[in-house]
C-alpha cells in the first residue's frame, strides 16, 4: 500500500511530527510511504522513517512549476514564496534544488542567457537529487551550499576537466561552507538557503558585474516552527 505523501508533517518526523533520532550508524527501516526497506540513521521514536525520495516528492515538482513561472530577479523572495507553501518541509533535501533552481531562474530573467529554462533545470533537478538528505551532518558539506555550486558549475560550463573554472568553482562553494560554519549548529535549511543565495548573489555581482535584488532586511519567517532555531544568533532572526 503506498500512502498519501500529503499526510506529511512540516516539523520533525514527516510522519508524526515528533522529534528525529541521528544516529551515527545506520540499521534498517522501512519507508513509511513506499514501504521499501532502506538503511538510515534518522528516525522518530515512533519508528517511522521516511526516504528521501519520498520526503521530497511534490516539493521538487512545486520549485521546477514556479521557476518557470516568476518572472522576478530577487531570489530570496522567491525561494520564500516556494517555502511558504504547504508541500514544502521545514527542513529535508528539497532544499539542495531550490538553492540553484532559485538562482539559475532569477539569474535568466535578469540577463535571458538561458536557452531552455525548462532543461537546465531538469539538469540541475538531476544532478542535486543525488544528494543526500542530512549530508550536513555526516559529510560535512551543506547540500544547500553545494547547490550553489551546481549553479556556478551549470552556467560556466564547468566539468570534472576544467582548470581555472574548476578552482574558482570549488572556491565559490568553500565561501558558502564557510558562510554556514560560521553561525554554528544545529543545522537550519532556511537559513543556509539563505547563505547560499546570498553568495550567489554576491558572486554573480563581481564575477560577471550581474545585479539581482535583494530585500533589506532579509527576515525568516520559519523561526517559531523550527525548534533548534539559534534565535538571536541567527542573523536572519526577526529581531534583527
């Protein structure tokens, strides 16, 4: 039997909503929505586990459906728009194509150098899909930030091959790790989508002398359902 994915929570355990166990060794668990049988170390204390196909099903499909219909060049609004929406989850791999779908759309409506809109992001949607969920926590490298890269690696042709392009690829993406380490865990996706996009505006501005809006001050509104919210020491916090 295969579940309503719409049933799933915004908060914790996507099921049930209760808090999720990290573990550092993995054991295995069936997927609450496609029942295969899958080995992970999150869980809830319920037991229920869902895989990341599964945690991103509709998400994926929401972000490709609104690039190809914003029409803006400010990308936080945008992606704040995206994560407003009830098929989105507080926190999950969704994120990892938001971060270069956001900045590839945006980057296109401010300069049209994107040949087929649709396309690239079937690219990008492709390649971020193949990031885990929790990579932050077990690889050390946020997947919000390394959308970022794909973004920076989609539009400068860069490959395994390059050289120059290479290097300062892997630079921009070291700057966005560098960003998130700085404010600590837990891990927040809202707040390192936020770094992300900001080094992506940062970097399309001196690198290519490319201008995309940003709102001043940029505020989260997510803090009063995300229960490992830095609060004060975010600097995306209301307060701010």
């Amino acid at each position: 039997m295969i579940r309503n994915r719409f049933l799933i929570q915004k908060s914790g355990c996507a099921v049930c909503g209760k808090p999720l166990t990290y573990n550092t060794s993995f054991e295995k668990h069936k997927c609450y929505y496609c029942e295969k049988d899958i080995e992970t170390d999150i869980f809830c204390d319920n037991g229920h586990f869902v895989c990341d196909a599964c945690h991103r099903v509709d998400a994926n499909d929401l972000i490709q459906s609104e690039c190809l219909n914003y029409e803006g060049t400010n990308p936080l609004v945008f992606v704040n728009r995206i994560m407003e929406n009830k098929l989105f989850n507080l926190h999950g791999p969704e994120h990892h194509f938001l971060v270069p779908a956001a900045l590839l759309t945006t980057y296109n409506n401010a300069t049209g150098n994107i040949k087929n809109l649709r396309e690239a992001l079937k690219i990008l949607r492709t390649r971020m899909v193949k990031i885990p969920g929790n990579i932050c926590g077990t690889n050390g490298g946020c997947g919000a930030v390394l959308g970022l890269g794909a973004f920076v690696s989609y539009i400068t042709k860069t490959t395994a091959l390059s050289e120059k392009k290479w290097a300062k690829l892997h630079a921009v993406t070291a700057a966005g790790l560098m960003q998130v380490s700085k404010y600590g865990g837990p891990r927040c996706c809202k707040r390192n989508t936020y770094i992300a996009i900001l080094e992506g505006i940062t970097w399309l501005s001196e690198t290519l002398n490319i201008t995309l809006d940003k709102p001043n001050p940029i505020v989260c509104g997510f803090h009063l359902r995300n229960k490992e919210c830095l609060e004060t020491e975010c600097l995306f916090y209301k307060s701010h």
